[in-house]
C-alpha cells in the first residue's frame, strides 16, 4: 500500500498521473519542514511590518520530491526561476503567501496561475500559513495563457465572490476553483503538514 501511495505521488510529480487516477491524498509531507522553515522566514520581521515571500524549485530526485534552489522574494512576489541539475527531474515550484496584515489561508493569485501553466508545472505548491494549496497538471491542462487573462479573471472573480460574509481568503478559493475548472487543473488543500485532500478533479 505504502508503495502503491509512492507511485502514484511519483506519477504526480512527474506529470504522468491521468485526471481519472489522481488520488483523494496527496502526501507533500517529505518537503513540509522545508516549507514551513520558509513560512517562518517570510514573516520573521511581520512585528515591524515587513514580509518576505520565498520560493523553491520543487524537484524528483533519488525517488523522493525535493525542494530545492530557495530564493527570496519581495513583500508581494517572489520570481520563480526553476533550476535543475544533474539527477534532478522538474516537478514544479513552491512559495510562500506571507501578508503584512497578518491574513493567513490566501491561495494562489492569478499571476501564479499564469505561471504555473506557462512553466508547465507538474505541481505548484502554495504555503499560506495555515493551509497548503496545490496545483495539479494532467493530461486536460491548458499549456499555455496569456498572464493578462488570467489576472484580470482573477481578480474579476475575487471582487465578485467577496462580500460581508466571505472573507478575502474564501474568495480567493472559489477563485480558485473556477481557474482550476477552466484550465484543466486539479487542486488539493490541506494543513500545514503536508498532507492534502483532493478539492477538484478536472
Ligand atoms: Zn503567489
């Protein structure tokens, strides 16, 4: 069974899993330390009014996912440029949501969408301190958007979802989901442990 649970996380990570056979759990629990000491880097100085995004290149290697190539950001972005080396197999990025206000649980935004489509991610992992989120390519994902598009949607869907009884972070969810039903993407949420359940299949 615990073999079974590894294929299919390597078939995740490596682009090959079908949309019919993504599992209901997907175990990130080998690159949780590692997110969640980057978590505490970004907001280390939050008492003064100052966060720091962070981001990795996430990477299969010696048959397990790695993070690996940490690079800080600034407040609110960090440039994710993927770098492999000798031994290593491109899965995807990961960053870090940190926000001044102290806000936590605020997924993906449309510019990480755009990026984790044109980069032709297989998994994009987002650390919004209380939650993890990830982006899940399959064999129905769009291969390519115009990051404009994608932004404007965003934030159209965002301004539309939230009112007084959905706080920012639920709207930014349901945005979520629906970029996720137009591109063809799966999307799993979890705690910070690394453990994440399935949310939408494509
Ligand atoms: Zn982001």
């Amino acid at each position: 069974m615990a073999t079974q649970r590894h294929n299919i996380l390597k078939s995740v990570c490596l682009g090959e899993c079908q949309s019919k056979d993504l599992p209901s759990e997907l175990d990130l629990s080998s690159i949780s330390t590692g997110m969640n000491r980057l978590w505490q880097g970004s907001i280390r100085n939050i008492r003064h009014g100052l966060v720091t995004e962070f981001g990795a290149t996430l990477v299969w290697q010696r048959g397990r996912l790695r993070s690996t190539n940490v690079v800080q950001g600034e407040s609110n972005t960090v440039a994710l440029k993927p770098q492999i080396h000798r031994g290593q197999k491109f899965v995807g990025t990961f960053h870090t949501h940190p926000y001044k206000q102290g806000w936590l649980g605020i997924a993906f935004s449309g510019e990480d969408f755009a990026t984790a489509i044109n980069l032709r991610e297989n998994v994009s992992v987002v650390h919004a301190g209380n939650k993890i989120a990830a982006l899940i390519r399959t064999e129905i994902s769009s291969h390519s958007v115009d990051s404009n598009k994608i932004v404007d949607l965003a934030n159209e869907l965002v301004w539309r979802y939230s009112n007084e009884k959905t706080p920012f972070a639920e709207a930014v969810q349901k945005m979520n989901i629906d970029l996720c039903v137009a591109y063809g993407l799966a999307y799993y949420l979890g705690k910070t442990d690394g453990r994440l359940t399935l949310r939408h299949k494509p």
